[in-house]
C-alpha cells in the first residue's frame, strides 16, 4: 500500500462525508487506519482510531461463535429443538438451533414490527421480553424451508447460552471470546449504561447530521447490542484467517463458513454473509452503519465503522477494496 494510494483514500472518503473509522488490514496487519469525522456534533469531538461504536448486527458472529464454542464443549447439539433449552419462548419444537444460526426458523423479526422504533424502541425489553411483543405473530414459513432475516432468533440464541453456559450470555462471550483475542475495548450496550468513548449516532436530515431518537440498545441483545473499535475486529478477523493464536479452530471456522442457505443476494453461515469473493457482516441500526469483510484470496480485511446511517457503505468498500 503505496504513500498514493494512501492519499488518494483519504480524498476519497473525505468528499463522501464519512464520520468514523475507516481499516484495511493485510495478513491481519493494518496497513491504513484512520477516524473521520466527529463522535459528538455538539460536543466537537472528533472520531479518533480507538472510538468505539455500536456495531448493530455485527454481534451475530459473536453470538454464533459462542455457540459453536458450546457445541465443541459438548454442552448442545445444534440439531437440537431449541425447545429444550427455551420451552415458554419456543414451542415449535421443529425450530432446531441450526435454524436460529441460519435465519431459516421462520421466526418473525420484532424490528420489522410496524414503526417498531416509534412504537416499542425506547422501551426496554430485557431478555425474554422482547419476545412479548410477537406473541400473536405467526412464524412466517415453516421452520428450514426458507430464508428470512431474524433478530428474534438471536435474541433467543442468547438466551440459550444463558441456559446452557452456567453464566450470563455477556459473561461467557467476554470470557471465552473476547479475553482470548485482546479485545479489551469490546462489549455490550443496554440499559442505559454510559460507555465512555462511545460515538454518538446519527442520521442526516437536509444535508445536515442530527442526532437520532434515543432507543434501547439493550432490546438487541445477542443480535445487536455490541460495541468495538475497528482493531478489535481486526483480531477476531485475524483469529478466522488462522494468522493469531486464538480459540477460534480450523474446524470452527470452517463450520461458521459452510453456506447453509442462500440468503437473497448472498449465501448465509452461521452468524456470517457469505459473498463470492468476500465474507464478514454489516450492521444497521438508528445512527449506526458498519462493515466487516474479509477477503480470502487476498488475505485481506476491510473494516468500516460509522456513526450515521446515511454513509454510503457501498462506495467506501469500493475505495478499500483497491
């Protein structure tokens, strides 16, 4: 990566008005870090490399992960009903776990519950809550004859790892996943808690940033209530790609890559996008927009992390992709 190209990145991104972090790494090392914009309009703060930001549903492979971890201990099968394991949440006791980790439980999204944010989102729901908001909802197809993007379901993976781990679904991830890799500066949002150096959210209204509603984080829980910086996902993508020491095995790894189903405009693993020539995982939420690819071929990881959900993700990964 050429002082050049380097250049010709930063002018680039700056004339899309990107405000964040912005990685490319090679081999697992960084070849280009650097923030943008501000963390807090009205405080004047600036995005710094080390910024966290909530990272929405780049939790999913963290969830996943954790339950591969427990199927390794010999703790859950995942063909296992989840029914065993969440009885008064799940009673269809043909939704296996495979199905949750795949989106193929037919389980409706509580974030596509009309004007959900308007309505439900700046309320707290804590763990089995949520799944109060459904209770008359029917499952939208028959458990792993389709593909439907699903919250819910890893909602209730969490909850399942709260059964089965012996510990809290937060407690047994920071322990077996995160202390592991050194990612010191990753967690979880809800309920309120501060996070110091945590981004503020926006959105962009007549070409002028303003913040978004307040939601609860928290109601995400297992499927998008994460926070992290973009060099510790740089160690976890490093742990997939075999270049660090980490809990994450070949077999592991391997597994979460399987394509298990296709998934409209891509296949899907277990908690992971599958591309022709990339994988990782996106995330949305109010004030939030954020990236994780890695490419195989060129060994190769492409992080974007941004605090407003008006970036234009699709143009940035063109400029990192080079």
């Amino acid at each position: 990566m050429t002082p050049d190209m380097v250049n010709d990145w930063d002018k680039a991104v700056s004339g899309l008005g990107f405000s964040g972090v912005l990685l490319a790494a090679e081999r697992g090392e960084i070849r280009y870090m650097k923030a943008f914009g501000l963390a807090s309009y009205e405080r004047g703060e600036p995005c710094r490399t080390d910024t966290g930001f909530l990272v929405a549903s780049i939790t999913k492979p963290f969830t996943a992960l954790g339950i591969l971890l427990l199927q390794q201990q010999g703790k859950l099968e995942l063909t296992d009903p989840a029914s065993a394991y969440l009885p008064t949440l799940i009673r269809d006791e043909r939704i296996t776990i495979h199905h949750l980790l795949t989106h193929t439980s037919g389980l409706p999204d509580f974030e596509s519950l009309p004007l959900f944010f308007e309505r439900f989102g700046h309320v707290s729901y804590p763990r089995e809550h949520i799944f109060k908001l459904l209770e008359d909802v029917p499952l939208e197809f028959a458990p792993g004859t389709d593909w439907s993007y699903s919250n819910t379901g890893y909602n209730a993976l969490g909850l399942l790892i709260d059964q089965v781990a012996g510990t809290s679904y937060e407690a047994f991830i920071h322990n077996q996943v995160l202390e592991p890799l050194g990612m010191s500066n990753t967690g979880f949002v809800g309920s309120g808690l501060p996070i110091p150096g945590l981004a503020e959210g926006y959105s962009c209204r007549e070409g002028e940033k303003v913040r978004v509603p307040f939601f609860e984080p928290g109601n995400f829980r297992a499927s998008g209530n994460l926070y992290t910086t973009a060099g510790d996902i740089n160690k976890l993508a490093s742990a997939f790609m075999g270049i660090s020491t980490s809990i994450v095995s070949k077999e592991l790894t391997e597994r979460m890559l399987t394509r298990h189903v296709w998934a409209k405009n891509r296949h899907y693993g277990y908690g992971l996008s599958l591309y022709e020539k990339s994988w990782g995982h996106g995330g949305t939420l109010p004030g939030c927009r954020c990236v994780w690819r890695v490419y195989p071929e060129r060994q190769r990881t492409v992080i974007m992390l941004g605090n407003s959900d008006a970036v234009a993700a699709g143009d940035l990964l063109r400029i990192l992709e080079t």
